[in-house]
C-alpha cells in the first residue's frame, strides 16, 4: 500500500486514513529512544506478537 490517504470506517463512521510507509532502514535512521508503550498487552496477539509470560 503506498504513501497517502484512503477511507476507511472508524466507529461507524467514515473516516479519513492516513499513511505513511518506511522501510526498515528508514524506521531505524529516525527511530526514537524517549517513547515507552503502556498497556498494550491485549493488542501484541493482533500484532503477531506474543505476550511476555506473567510474572
């Protein structure tokens, strides 16, 4: 899917998509170390991400 905007329903609703692809090399060079996710464990399983085992 190339760079740019589609539509797409949100909450019912029409919404305006936007996208912007990078390649990996891309990701890396602009890559952040100051931004942390919370709480997203019940999403890593729609990622393909398996969830860390419970402590």
């Amino acid at each position: 899917m190339p760079n740019g905007v589609t539509w797409d329903t949100r909450r019912g609703e029409a919404a305006k998509i936007r996208q912007w692809r990078l390649t990996r090399e891309q990701w890396t060079e602009r890559r952040r170390g100051d931004i942390e996710l919370v709480a997203v464990g019940d999403c890593l399983p729609v990622l393909g991400i398996d969830p860390p085992p419970a402590d």
